[in-house]
C-alpha cells in the first residue's frame, strides 16, 4: 500500500537540519573588561590574543561576541590575573546605560516591576545565549538569569557578571533605599 502515491513524494521536501548558531553577546555589557584586567598588571591585549581573538575586539561597545568565544575571553582574564571573580570587578558599574534600547525602555517606566518587565522582554538586544526573567509572588520578585548556550562549560563568571549587573539596575531603578532580601549565586564563592 502506497498512502501517499509515488507523485505526491516526488513533490515532498526536506529541510535541511538547521544548527543553531551560537549566541552572542553585546560588548557595552563588558565594556569596563579591559581596564578591570588592566587594574591587574595584566596586558589586556594578551587576554585577546590567549582566547584567539584579535585586537580591535573591543573597539566598538555594539560590538558582539559568541558566548563560546567570550566564555575563552573570559577563562584566560581569570587564568592571567589570577582573579577568579574578574567580571564581578568588571561588572560593578554596569547598569541600564550599557543596555541599549533594552535599558532606555526599562528607564521609561512607570515603576521598577514595569521597567524590570520591559527589560527581560528586550534582553535578547543584548544577549542571545542567555535569557532574563522576573518571577514575582506577593511583594518579592524574583529576577533570574540562565545561560541557555548549548555545550558552554563553565558558566559561572557570565551567572556572577549577570547578578552583579542586576543589583546596579534594581539600585537605579528603586532608588538608594533599595536593600536587597537575599542576593544568590548558583555557583561556588571566589577564592579571593
């Protein structure tokens, strides 16, 4: 029996097995990198070269970079520096302004559960290998980040960075009276 006929399968098509590629990040997030090495003693252009990348990969902050590569970028700042909480340092004055049009909306908002919400809508403008979420219940929210970039190992300086930038946008966007409950990191404490 031949339920589709032997013409009807001449006209079927297969697509292609499409690989996802790997995502990316926008460099303005990362921008204070460079000189957070620098602060080190560490030659930022060796950082570069170590990971594989070339020089100028910092010249523009709309820049993008896979996660895979700034995954490398970010292993050889720790290796060189010694520092094993690098983008914590980087990350300390990071905040709505480095988030583009993501960061301009949330700054439109009414209120900071709004600006949060317009922020995680738009958070793929600066990142496609990671997601940004709010979870609110009651009077807590709940911002969250997670790495969803196939085959990454060691996600641990991009969920430290990711933290760390979150408390920067919470203080500008409640004010300085904004203390958090509880700030949790899923990963292990730096070692220095």
């Amino acid at each position: 029996r031949d339920p589709l006929g032997a013409a009807a399968r001449s006209h079927v098509h297969h697509t292609p097995a499409w690989v996802n590629p790997p995502g990316w990040a926008r460099l303005a997030l990362y921008r204070n990198l460079p000189d957070t090495v620098r602060s080190f003693g560490v030659d930022f252009r060796d950082a570069l070269e170590v990971a594989g990348l070339p020089a100028d990969t910092f010249d523009s902050p709309d820049g993008r970079l896979p996660f895979p590569e700034l995954g490398e970028l970010l292993s050889a700042c720790e290796r060189l520096t010694g520092c094993d909480h690098i983008l914590f340092e980087a990350a300390r004055h990071v905040g709505l302004d480095d988030m583009g049009l993501a960061g301009r909306l949330a700054r439109c908002s009414d209120s900071a559960g709004e600006a949060l919400k317009k922020l995680c809508d738009h958070y793929t403008l600066q990142a496609t290998a990671s997601i940004l979420s709010v979870v609110t219940s009651g009077t807590y929210a709940r911002l969250a980040f997670a790495v969803v970039q196939p085959g990454m190992n060691g996600t641990r300086q991009f969920q430290v960075g990711a933290m760390t930038v979150a408390l920067n946008i919470l203080r500008e966007l409640c004010g300085p009276g904004f203390l958090p409950t509880v700030v949790t990191f899923a990963c292990r404490s730096p070692a220095h």
